[in-house]
C-alpha cells in the first residue's frame, strides 16, 4: 500500500535499493528511505519536505519525530554545518555481549603482515560464538570503514575457526574499544562537488586460494560516500 501511495505522489523507486525512493531533481529533490513503517527524509528544499509531510499524513495516521538523531542503531548528529553519523551504542553493547567491554584497548585492527589461513592443525574454536561476532562487527561496517578490511578476512574462516582466528577477533574488539566514537562526518561546502576515488590490491595475497583482495573508497569532496571490499565475503557500504 506504502509503495503505491509513493508512487501516486510521484516517488519513483531506486532501481539498486528497493527501499529507496526519490521525487524531483536538483534543489526540489526529496529522497525518502523505508524500513517497515519508519520513513527517513531527506532534501535541500523544505519547503518540499513540508509538502511530502502534509500529503503522507492527509493518507496516514503517522507522527512527525523531528530531525534524525537514532535509526537501527546509528547515532545521528545534525549541525548546522556538518553531519556525524556513528555507532558508538552499538559498539559498546557488542564488547559487552562478548566478555571485552574492560578489556586493553589497541591502535590497529589487524597486525601488519599478517596472513590468516585454514590453520587446519589449529585448536577449534566456538564457531556458534564466533559467528556471532562476526556479524555483529560486519553491522557495524554501516559508519566504520576502517574496520572493512580486518573483519572481511576473518569473515572467511566462520565455517571452520581455530583460537588463531578468535585471536584475530579479539584484536578487532580491542581495536573498537579505543576507537568506540569514530563514526563518519559530512560537511556542508559551498564549493565545487568533486568526486575522487582510490583503489588498491593484494594481487593472490590470500594464502588459501591465491584470490586478490581489492577495495575502493569514492569521496565527494571531503565526504566518504561509499566504499567496498572486494573478494570472498566481500563488504560494500554506499551512503
């Protein structure tokens, strides 16, 4: 019913995010995102957005919450100037669910040099728990780009983990709890969009079946947009 009443208003569905829709170009631009009954709305002109307000409640019985400040765990802050976006509840809530919430804090994710493998002769692991947390750091991939690397590769040894692999792991929490508020910021510039992308390889770096590990990052202006890793349970973020 939601997606045609959009439709009827004008909104045409994001052919790459189903739960994404847009209304108009330029500065009258309205871009809307859906999560069951939870809609987010954004755009330059408020005027538009006032009249997307008007239309949607004259159909629904709905509440106007304000400006964004929590949505499935991201914390949003709104300033005049810039936006920050992060994870910091969430962040703390997955070291406590896994016994690292008083644990020492590091400044890297993952020792350089180092090459994970099956390690088949390695004592097993719980990979119920280790499943766990592994899913629970690839959620928080949404604001913590950095993470994207060191989780994508111990993502690849879920089916069958040793205490080398936990080991890794650990290292990712330590790393979260001294970085427990970096999040993303965008900021508002009155200059020239320009859009800049980096990209770099491991040519056949995995050490189990020669595969290469890619990732690129595109920038828009000074603001991170989106990013992805390449390769066996590969992680892609776009914003």
């Amino acid at each position: 019913m939601l997606d045609k009443s959009l439709k009827k208003l004008g909104f045409k569905k994001c052919p790459s995010e189903a739960a994404v829709y847009k209304r108009g170009t330029g500065n009258s631009a309205v871009v809307l995102g859906v999560y069951v009954d939870d809609l987010i709305v954004t755009g330059e002109n408020p005027g538009e957005i006032d009249l997307f307000k008007k239309q949607m409640t004259s159909e629904f019985d709905m509440s106007d919450l304000g400006l964004l400040s929590f949505y499935l765990g991201i914390e949003v802050e709104q300033q005049k100037d810039h936006i920050t976006i992060k994870q910091s509840s969430y962040a703390k809530k997955v070291l406590a669910q896994f016994g690292m919430a008083d644990c020492n804090s590091t400044k890297i994710p993952m020792s350089l040099g180092v090459k994970l493998d099956e390690d088949k002769r390695g004592v097993s692991a719980d990979s119920t728990e280790y499943r766990k947390v592994i899913g629970c750091l690839r959620y928080l991939l949404h604001t913590r780009p950095d993470l994207s690397f060191s989780v994508g590769m111990a993502s690849r040894f879920m089916e069958k983990p040793t205490l080398m692999h936990q080991r890794a792991v650990k290292q990712i929490l330590r790393y979260l709890k001294g970085t427990i508020d970096y999040g993303l910021v965008y900021t508002q510039e009155g200059k020239q969009e320009v859009l800049v992308g980096y990209s770099d390889s491991d040519h056949a770096g995995d050490v189990v079946g020669r595969r290469s590990t890619g990732g690129m990052v595109f920038y828009l202006n000074e603001s991170l947009i989106t990013w992805i890793l390449q390769g066996e349970n590969s992680s892609s973020i776009f914003l």
